[in-house]
C-alpha cells in the first residue's frame, strides 16, 4: 500500500508475476497505470492458467472432461517452469497416444448420434470453450476445435429436433384421449399419426419410446438409493429370489368404479369366507371378539380385525387350530384379518430418553437391543416382574414377556406367520418393527431395514405353505417420505397381495392426510390396500378420497363403550342429562334404525346405572353407523360425487 500512496510512478512487474491489486480511491491514477502495465506483461507471455488435477483427456473423447475441482492456479516462475509451448507439446502428445488406445483418429469427424458418447450440447459447448481456452494466445488452425464445434452444433440441431418430436407426441397422447364427438371416426386416424412420430423419434433417438413418465420415476428412484444409502439403509433381499406374483384363485380383487374426482375406487376383494366391499370399515376384535357384541349381532361385519398376539398369550395358537380356526373359534362366517403382534409387542416398550424417542407407551421395563448394553432399569430383579414387556429386539427377532403370567415368548417373522396359519385368517400381515414418532431418521432408516428383512423372512414362510390366505405388506417410514417412498418401492417389488400402511403416521390428523397425500399415489393400483390403525368417521372421510381402500381401529366401540355415540350431525355424549328424556331413535337420520327400539333416553338411563347392555348397544349403533358411512361413500364414488 506504501507503493501506491508513493508520487514516484510504480514499479514494472515482471512477466510471469501476479500482483494483488487493492482498490485505493484517494490514488486512482497510479492504480490505472499499475492495473495497465500489469495486464501488458501478462499477455505478452500468456501462463497456462487451468491445470487439472487428473490427467488432461483429448478432445477426440467428449465423455472425459477436464476436471478443474473448482480453482484456478496462476502458474508464476517461482510455481513453475513449464512454458505454454511445452505444455501444449505435451497435451498433444497425449492426445495422439489416448486416440491411439481408443482404437482411431476420430478428432474431425462429426457426430450424428443423439447420445454422443452421454454428452449434452451445454457440455459440448463448455468444451468448446476450454479448448479455446487453452489454446489462447497461439496461432491456428487448431483441427480438434473445428471438430468440437461442428459437433456441439450437430447436437444442438439433434436435441432442437428431438424437443420437437417429444412435444408433438405428447400433444398426438392427449389428442387420442381427448374424445369428443368425433373421436371415434379420427381414432384411426390419430393413432397413425401418433404411431409415425414415434418413428421418427425412434430412429432419431434409438430408443424404443418416449415415456416422460418412465424418465421421472427412473430419476426418482435413483434419488431415493442414494438417500438411502447415505442413510445406511441396508436393502432387503432382492425380488428376484421371490417367485413372480400371480393373483391367487383364492383370493382376487376386482377394480368396480374409479372416481373421476380423485383417486376414490369401489372394488371388491374375494376371499375364502366372503366378500368385501371397499372401502370398508374393519372393526377391531382384539381376543377374536368384539367387546359387548355377540358374533350374530355383527354379521353386517365384512371384514373383521384379530391381534395375533393376544391369541398367542392366550389361549394359544394351538388351541385355535385345534378348534378348526378363528372362524369356528369365534363362530363367525365373514373374512378376518390378523396382524402380526409387532404393534402390541413394540408397545410394552417403556419410555427412554436415547435416540429412539418416547415409545408409544409406558411398561414396566427398558427396551435392550443386543449389544450387550443394559439400561439402568434392567437388573436381574426384572425378571422376576409380571406385566407384559419387551424383552429384546435384534436380528432374529423380538423377545417379550407375556402380560398375563410373565412367561417369555420369542416372536420372530417366522413364528408370527406360523401362528397365523394356525389361527387361520383370510388375510394375514408379516412381522414389522415399530419406531415412535420421536426417532431421528438415521434410527428409522435402520428401523425400515430391519423390516424389510423381516418381512421378507415371513413371505418366504407364507409362500412355502399359502393355505389359502392372502399377506399384506406393510410400508414404513414413519413421516420421512423418502424412507416411505423407498419402503413402497421395495415391498411393491415383491410377490405380496395386497399392501398396508403402517408405522407412524404424524403427529395430529393434519400430518396424516399430508404424509398419506403424498403417498398413496405410489401404492400399487392393481392390489388392495389397507391403512393400518385409523378409522374414525373423520379420518375415513378423509382419506377415503386419497384411494384408501380397508381401514381398521378401535375407537368406534371403544368411545361407544364410554358413552360417546356417532351420528350424522356429529358425535353425542349420551350421559349428559339432556338425553334424559330424549325419547328419539340414537340417529333420526339414518335410513334404518340403528338399534330398532331403543332411544336415547333408554341408553342414557343404561350408562347411568352401569348396565352391560349400554355398551352391547351402544357398540352395535357406532359399528352400523360406520357401516352406513361407508356405504354412503361407495354411493358417491360410484356417482362420481366423491
């Protein structure tokens, strides 16, 4: 800075030099002649200003590019001593001898191909311009440039006219669909059309056919791999160890209806036991009951909800199959579907502070995973606990005590499916893990995993022995939509027959309907579909739109039980002294009485004294009015109202 305050005129720089120049308003002028003399010295001897790290490939490769990792090095004589003549004798020498090992001179041939050799016309253009670059300074012709960029605009021209052919086909699409009064005298017409584009664009392109969507989810895809592995998400076994699927004679699904509003459908799903209607309202029968209400009472049931772990506490796998099945057990003549115990096992879980977050409910002991690593609350005294717990949670699988006499049971995706053929549903699901809401996503990327292996591990099981029962996979990944999107991928590849979603679904219904937004337009159409857990007339208006087909929960009986009861204008708490001498039916408005002669007085006067009979009826009117919602929906769907 001394320099440039000093009246005396700045020093000449030398050739190869580089001097830093701060800007200095107060001397302008003598920072003019520096910045001028400078530039004069530089361009008499021009350096070679981009050095790549690699080796420098000739221009006779276009898909080996010069990386220059983001810095420029101004090469001065104390740095180096190479000159630009030398460097250029160099890179040529390398460039005969790379074409050489490519096997021809190619350096002044055009390119015709669409692809050349993966490179786009913007990459051929920058190209261009380092070519030109390095070659600065020095006197032509230089073959390999003109080469360059007769082929940059080859690929341009290519790429113009391939835009071109893409935008006619996709405008011939949505002609063919368009209909229209005279759609059926020009269908011919247009196919051929659409047929002789594609043509064009097949031997323009050499591909077989223009598919943006093809492209899309190909690029999708690609994305989720690589948030998968930089998750360390460990893939399942590849479908290609898995026998192709097939619809099953005992079990298919029909398509009925299709809403031209949203992605709503009627189908039908045939079972061994029956018909379901979707979508449908599955209620839960946790020890293969319904709570209050006797099997003749709930033969509007289509489909009914069983957890094979509180089958497996008690009586026993084995006493239900001794018994000739749920069906006979429970004496009921509609379809079942069973889980496969992770829900209710995952929920002994207690309470931690670690990385997975609070667990869904709070037990009496710790969860240990297997690396020899115990809690504080796991001493030897546990064992000598009852209640139910969860135990262990590695590889193999899940260890648990039972809630009823604190025995130990072992849970692994293989004896989860065999119990369930033992219990004997129509519709059974593979062993899952459950991770809370609370997990950072690097434990649900393991978590995800570990289910997939899983459940890879039961349909192998299920397949060895099918028993005329249809599985149901289940997707995960908690409100993390790559995982989602990644799980969907991975389970839809495999030969399952229909597909559940499960895990977490949000912290409050808003997350719900915006994760299930997201996601069930990447569920199979041709299967059926169940959302696992959530089923209240709220929730089911709103996710039916989203292409739900089967939906399971506890909570009509359970409110019901307590006195809350649904209706078309809402919900009532029967026990409020306002129903006293209410002598209405529970639901004016349903076309069938719920309940045939019983008001809500009575149902009042029932839960006051605690009668039995208030919870049958009450159940019985919640289990009906769901029943009619759904109904009510499959109406609209089919009427393209919903």
């Amino acid at each position: 800075c001394s320099q440039f305050l000093s009246p005396s005129p700045p020093p000449t720089p030398r050739s190869n030099d580089v001097v830093a120049v701060v800007p200095c308003l107060a001397m302008r002028a003598p920072l003019v002649a520096l910045v001028s003399h400078a530039t004069q010295a530089l361009l008499a001897t021009p350096p070679l200003f981009l050095r790549s790290r690699n080796r420098s490939f000739p221009s006779c490769v276009p898909g080996r590019r010069r990386r220059l990792g983001g810095r420029v090095q101004l090469l001065s004589s104390s740095s180096s001593t190479m000159s630009a003549a030398a460097d250029e004798e160099m890179e040529k020498n390398n460039n005969n001898e790379m074409c050489a090992q490519e096997g021809g001179d190619d350096a002044d041939s055009d390119y015709s191909s669409s692809s050349d050799l993966g490179m786009t016309s913007q990459e051929l253009r920058k190209e261009v311009r380092r070519l030109k670059h390095a070659r600065r300074g020095q006197t032509g012709p230089f073959p390999e440039v003109e080469a360059m960029e007769r082929r940059y605009v080859s690929k341009k021209e290519l790429e113009r006219r391939e835009m071109e052919l893409k935008g006619a086909i996709t405008l011939a699409r949505k002609a063919l669909r368009g209909g229209g009064e005279d759609a059926a005298l020009e269908e011919g017409k247009k196919r051929e059309e659409l047929a002789e584009l594609e043509r064009r664009y097949s031997e323009l392109t050499g591909k077989e056919k223009y598919s943006k969507k093809r492209k899309r989810r190909e690029k999708e895809r690609q994305e989720r791999k690589e948030a998968a592995k930089s998750l360390g998400l460990l893939p399942g076994p590849d479908a290609s160890t898995f026998e192709k699927w097939e619809e099953r004679d005992f079990f298919k699904f029909e398509v009925v209806h299709e809403s031209k509003i949203s992605r709503a459908r009627v189908c039908r799903v045939r079972t061994p036991h029956g018909v379901i209607e979707t979508p449908n309202f599955v209620p839960v029968a946790t020890n293969g009951a319904l709570k209050a209400v006797e099997s003749s009472q709930a033969e509007d049931v289509q489909l009914m909800f069983c957890n094979t772990y509180h089958l497996l506490v008690h009586p026993g796998a084995d006493v239900v199959e001794d018994a000739g099945g749920i069906h006979a057990f429970a004496n009921r003549k509609g379809p079942i579907i069973t889980d496969s115990g992770g829900f209710q096992v995952f929920s002994l879980a207690d309470d931690d502070e670690n990385e997975d977050g609070p667990e869904l409910k709070s037990k009496r002991t710790k969860r240990i995973y297997n690396n020899n690593n115990k809690d504080a609350g796991d001493s030897d005294d546990s064992s000598k606990k009852q209640g139910g717990s969860l135990l262990s949670v590695d590889e193999r699988g899940t260890t648990f005590r039972s809630y009823l006499d604190g025995s130990v049971i072992e849970l692994t995706p293989e004896s989860s499916v065999l119990a369930q053929k033992k219990i004997g549903a129509d519709i059974i699901i593979p062993l899952d893990e459950l991770p809370p809401y609370h997990v950072t996503d690097e434990r649900l990327a393991l978590s995800v995993a570990l289910s997939h292996r899983w459940m890879a591990r039961s349909l192998r099981t299920h397949l060895a022995d099918k028993r005329k029962q249809a599985m149901y996979a289940v997707v995960h990944g908690g409100v993390n939509r790559e995982l989602r999107s990644l799980s969907v991928d991975y389970l839809s590849s495999l030969p399952f027959d229909g597909m559940a979603i499960g895990g977490s679904l949000g912290k409050d219904k808003a997350e719900m309907i915006d994760l299930l937004t997201f996601l069930m337009p990447k569920v199979p159409r041709n299967k059926p579909n169940h959302l696992l857990g959530i089923a209240d007339p709220e929730s089911a208006l709103a996710v039916v739109p989203l292409g739900v087909d089967t939906m399971d929960s506890c909570n009509p009986t359970r409110v019901a039980r307590h006195g809350t009861l649904f209706t078309t204008d809402g919900t009532i708490k029967i026990k409020q002294t306002k129903y006293a001498r209410d002598y209405s039916p529970v639901d004016p408005k349903l076309p069938e009485d719920s309940i045939p002669g019983y008001t809500r007085a009575y149902l009042h006067h029932l839960f006051k004294q605690n009668e039995v009979l208030a919870f049958t009826l009450a159940s019985i009117h919640n289990i009906k009015f769901m029943n009619h919602l759904m109904a009510d929906m499959r109406r609209k769907i089919m009427n393209d109202e919903l």
